[in-house]
C-alpha cells in the first residue's frame, strides 16, 4: 500500500465532509496539488464559494501546493475585491453605468496578484488570506488570523493582521527541508520514510 488514492473525491470512507481539493475544483484558475485536503463542517463544495471575488476577466489565480491541510471557513480575498486606494473616492462609480461608465477611462483597479500557497502547509479555521499573498513551504497559519503580508517557510503566524509566533525549526532545518522537498518525492519514497517525516530528527530523513 502506497496511501490514499489520490484521485478520489473523500478518501476517508464513509465521511464526505474532508476531501482531496483537486478533485472537487472545477475553476480553472485554482490550481491544487496532490493531496492537499479541504475539511468543512457543512459541505465541501463551500471551498469555491469561499474564493471571494473571483472574477474572470481579472484572470488572477489561486494556487496551492501538495500535502496542505485546508479547515473550515478559510477564506481567500482575490482581487476583484480592491477599490482605488489613492483617488479621492474608492467608489467604484464604473460597475453601475447610467452615465458613470467613464470614471475607469485610462485607469484600473488594484491588483496585487495571485495567491501562492506553499507545500505542506497549515491553514486553520477562519483564516482569511488576501489577494497577492504568498505563504511558503511548512507555514502553519492559525485559527482567525487574517494574512495581509507574505509568510516565510516554516513559520507559524497568528493574528488580524498576522504576525510571526515562531519559527517551526532552527534555519539550518528549515533549510535542509526546503532543499529536500520531500512532497516531490515519488509515493513509494514518501510511504517509506512516514515514520522520519512524523518525527523531527531532519538528519535521519
């Protein structure tokens, strides 16, 4: 046995409330890799319903790495969602026409760009990550915390705005794992050494 299959939609049996997030995507513009799993409370067609302000002619893109850990209520703020920050109004007067379809003339919106999320990486209850943020390798983002600024590998954030809580491991690990990228190994690679990955000792990985 090599683990789950990962192709399949719930592939923990009989419970339809975590799933593998690639197969229930159907929005070309989030991108998930194999194994990253989405857990809701209620149903977990919510995941796409909580990528807010998705627009398509923005064109911007989710995109999440393998073996990431997804709760429930994570939110992702795309970019359809910025205002005008240094006009003198942030109305957005253009959406509404009647006459008002000009006030965008040789201007646009805000945007900040994709939202890049690491490998095996932790998003907790609630979270809510903005447009342009990237989140490394390894981040553990905990429960409520609203994500405005990049998140560097292994690194635990908290918080509205959230703020660095620690570092997982001493530079020298974090630097080994980022070298290794045990989540591109092959699965037969990552079935063997489960036990190594499940403890600390980064030398005998």
């Amino acid at each position: 046995m090599n683990g789950p299959n990962k192709e399949k939609k719930f592939p923990l049996e009989n419970y339809d409330k975590l799933c593998f997030l690639k197969n229930i995507i159907t929005n070309p513009n989030i991108i998930v890799g194999d194994y990253t799993y989405y857990d809701d409370f209620e149903n977990v067609e919510n995941f796409e319903k909580n990528v807010k302000y998705h627009f398509d002619f923005i064109d911007d893109k989710l995109i999440i790495g393998k073996f990431c850990m997804i709760a429930s209520g994570v939110k992702f703020i795309m970019n359809g969602a910025n205002h005008l920050t240094h006009s003198l109004s942030a109305y957005p007067f253009a959406i509404f026409g009647k006459g008002w379809e000009k006030a965008m003339e040789g201007k646009t919106y805000p945007n900040k760009g994709d939202i890049i999320i690491g490998n095996d990486v932790w998003i907790g209850h609630n979270a809510t990550i903005m447009a342009g943020i990237k989140i490394g390798d390894g981040a553990i983002i905990a429960t409520n915390s609203t994500v405005i600024k990049d998140v560097a590998p292994y690194t635990v954030v908290g918080g509205n705005p959230a703020q660095e809580i620690r570092k997982r491991f001493d530079e020298k690990t974090i630097n080994k794992l980022l070298e290794i990228k045990w989540w591109d190994w092959n699965i037969e690679k990552i079935t063997n050494n489960i036990q190594k990955l499940t403890d600390n000792k980064i030398d005998e990985l």
